[in-house]
C-alpha cells in the first residue's frame, strides 16, 4: 500500500475514531497520525487473533474499519494513562 493510501485512511480512520470517542481532538495532523497508528495497530490485531493476513491493503471499507478499530484501542488506552480521572 502506498503512503498516500496510509495517509487517505489513516484520515478517515482518525476522523471517525474521533468523532466516536469525543475528548478533546487532536487536529487533523494528529487524527491521521492516529489513524496510521491505528492501522497498524489494528492489522496486527486482525492478523494475530483472527488470521486476516494483510488485513489493511488498500482504500477500501475492511482497511478502514481495521485502522478504525485500532485508532479507537489507542484513544481508549492513551486515555487511560495520560488523563486520569480527579476523584
């Protein structure tokens, strides 16, 4: 897959798990680098516990909701070590 297909979904990937998670936002350069990270994150994920090799190849709807899935793991996860809730 190409870097402008990373970045394409990455975007969008980023952008939804965005709108999904609401908080603060991280801007559109850091909604794509979530989505990125998502995507790997995500086609690991798919590999390991499903067997999909190759799971995110492409702009199409598996790879995003792939990189999705992996974005929302890592907003859930930043969260929850890099904004502890105040009692």
């Amino acid at each position: 897959m190409g870097i402008l297909s990373w970045i394409i979904v990455g975007l969008i990937a980023g952008w939804l798990a965005g709108q999904v998670m609401r908080g603060g936002g991280y801007g559109l350069i850091g909604d794509i680098v979530l989505g990125i990270v998502g995507g790997l994150v995500g086609g690991y994920l798919a590999g390991a516990l499903f067997g999909v090799p190759d799971a995110v190849n492409g702009i199409n709807v598996v790879s995003i909701v792939v990189a999705f899935v992996g974005a929302i793991l890592l907003i859930a996860v930043s969260r929850m070590f890099f904004h502890p809730r105040s009692a």
